[in-house]
C-alpha cells in the first residue's frame, strides 16, 4: 500500500462546477498537510497547508483533513479553466514528506 | 525575485555519460531537495541538504551524488547515465529554524528533462 494515494484521473468538469480531488494516507504519526498545483513543464507550487484536522479556506479553495479516516480534500468552487492542471497532495511528519501521484484535472469552458 | 533555477531545461544523454544538472536559489533557504518525476508516480526524493557542506541521501539516491558548498547553490550530479535516469529532475528549497523541515512549504524550480538513449 502506497503510504499516500491519489487518483490519477483525468478528471474533467464544466467551468464553474465544485471540484472535489480527495487523497488518502496510511501513517497515523502524519501532521502535515499539503496541496500544489503543477501547471504543464512547471514545478509544483503550494496552493494549501493544513496542520491536523480542519479545514482551512482561501478564496475559491477550501483544504480539509479527518485523521480519523485519514482523508484529505481539496475543494474548488467556481471553477475556471485556468485551474486545469495536476493537484499534488503531500502529507508527513517533522522529518517525512511522502508525495501523491497527482490528479489531472480539467475544466471545460 | 527569481527563486529557484533550474538549467539546462532539457538534455538528451548518451548511456555511460555524465552531466551536472544545475540549482540555485536566491531567498536564503537552509534546506534544498533534488526530486525526479516519473510519469504516474509522486516526486520521490533523490538528496537532500539541511545546510552548506551537509547533504543527505534521500528514498532513490543511487545513481547521483551532490555537494553544497554555498547556501545557493545545490548541483546535481549523474556519472554514469541509465535509461532508467530518464526523468524530469525538480529542485526545491524550503526554511526551517529547527530540525526537521519535511513540514515546511518547498518552493521548487521548473525542472530539468532529461532523456538518456
């Protein structure tokens, strides 16, 4: 079992729908959590940083970890086109960062 | 501010070859990080180094070395290429005032392809 998973997708949406891209993490010990973004032939950049359970909004996007299931979410609202790109999670302890594969996600104008 | 850097963009290798795949940094992080990126697969983390002349390796050393002689600057070295080195290479910095930094945000450069035929 990878220790965090990710759906790879695509997953395509008309602009303006809720995006829901979801991961799942098999360490308990994991505290942080992590969202990027990575545009075609770019790197990836932060988007989201949460510490434990909650969630944590910023504009369009909202994070949203539940240890108890070991869940993470990324929700976008009014999706545009130029959120099209892959959503990487990340989760880890002080010394561990374990990366997703990533999601492809695609909006459609 | 230019962040991280990254050159060259692109290289295509012979096998048996050898290349230095650049990084430098210009906000002053302590902590930089070499990932390869496969396709369907995380970043996986290669080396990493919490401070000049300290480098650790990291989940995929083998096949790599690298050094830190300045706080910008963390080069990436290959000698002896492999097909299976085929990757796009991401170098990241982050900072930390303690131990422990996996829990820091990294900044990352816009990669390296490399193609080993």
């Amino acid at each position: 079992q990878k220790e965090v998973e990710q759906d790879p997708g695509p997953l395509s949406v008309p602009e303006g729908a809720i995006v829901s891209l979801n991961c799942t993490y098999s360490n308990s010990a994991f505290q942080y959590f992590m969202w990027y973004r990575q545009y075609s032939r770019k790197g990836p950049e932060l988007l989201m940083y949460t510490y434990s359970s909650g969630n944590k909004e910023d504009g369009r996007f909202t994070a949203q970890v539940d240890k108890s299931s070991k869940y993470i979410s990324l929700f976008i609202r009014d999706s545009q086109p130029s959120d099209s790109a892959t959503y990487l999670c990340a989760s880890g302890s002080n010394y561990q960062l374990i990366w997703g594969a990533g999601t492809k996600l695609i909006i459609k104008p | 501010n230019a962040g991280v850097t990254q050159t060259p963009k692109f290289r295509i290798l012979k096998i048996g070859q050898s290349m230095t795949l650049q990084c430098t940094q210009d906000m002053n992080h302590n902590y930089m990080y070499w990932y390869r990126q496969d396709p369907g697969m995380g970043l996986k983390l290669i080396y990493y180094s919490v401070g000049a002349g300290i480098t650790d390796k990291g989940e995929v050393p083998n096949g790599y070395n690298v050094s830190r002689s300045t706080t910008e600057d963390f080069p990436l070295r290959l000698e002896l290429a492999a097909p299976s080195q085929t990757s796009v290479y991401f170098c990241a910095s982050s900072y930390s005032a303690g131990p422990g930094a996996s829990n820091q945000p990294q900044h990352f450069g816009d990669g390296t392809r490399l193609s080993i035929l």
